[in-house]
C-alpha cells in the first residue's frame, strides 16, 4: 500500500460529499483543532478523504494551504491505522491559528484511531 495518497484516496466526488455532510450514516468526532467527520460507503476499495479549512478561521490562502498540507500529510503516514475499512473521511480545521506538524500528526493519528475502535465495535 505505501505511505501514498494517490488520487483514488482523495474524496472528490459531490454525491459523495453531500451524503457524507447531510446523510444520517455520517458520524463525527473532534480533536482540537480538527473535527473528522466519517461514514461508511458502499462502493470503492479503500478509505477517501478530504481536508477542509474555512476561511472564516484562516484568511489567508497561504495558511490553509499549510494547514491542509499538514493535515495531508499526517494522514499519509497514519492511514495504515483504518487498514482497508471503506470510509469517507473529513477533516475540518476549527482553530484560528496555525498549530506545529507534530501536535497535528498527534491529533490526526487519535481520530484515526477512536475511528478504528468504532467502526470495529459497529461490526
């Protein structure tokens, strides 16, 4: 598998994208700054996910695209913690300023893994 993050593991697909923010299957979680917003899909052969950073909190192009960087990044390294669950994933950065790498890896890898413990426990 690799620590890649190919086009096919990006979430990119609007009916995706709307069922995951509107449909009741969507479940969330929050790790400040960032909240995951996750669901099961039915189709495709591996996780899919998208980094969304308002710019409400960041209003500068240069900053979100740091933070989105960060937050890409991070999930690269940890997305061997999901294994090959088929999930839709968000993450959205809450915080108004930047944080470091590593207190976003931290962050990114404990959604990964509450997101692990409960779709195990789900079946």
């Amino acid at each position: 598998m690799g620590n890649t993050l190919p086009k096919t593991e990006r979430l990119y697909h609007k009916k995706t994208i709307d069922s995951l923010f509107k449909g009741g299957k969507s479940k969330s979680m929050t790790a400040f700054p960032l909240r995951l917003v996750y669901m099961p899909m039915e189709d495709g052969d591996r996780c899919e996910m998208l980094v969304s950073v308002p710019k409400r909190n960041l209003h500068r192009a240069n900053k979100r695209n740091r933070v989105k960087r960060q937050v890409r990044e991070a999930y690269r390294t940890h997305k061997d913690i999901v294994g090959d669950k088929r999930l839709a994933m968000a993450f959205i950065w809450l915080d108004a300023k930047l944080w470091d790498s590593a207190d976003v890896e931290q962050r990114v890898e404990s959604l990964l893994t509450r997101v692990k413990e409960k779709t195990n426990e789900n079946g």
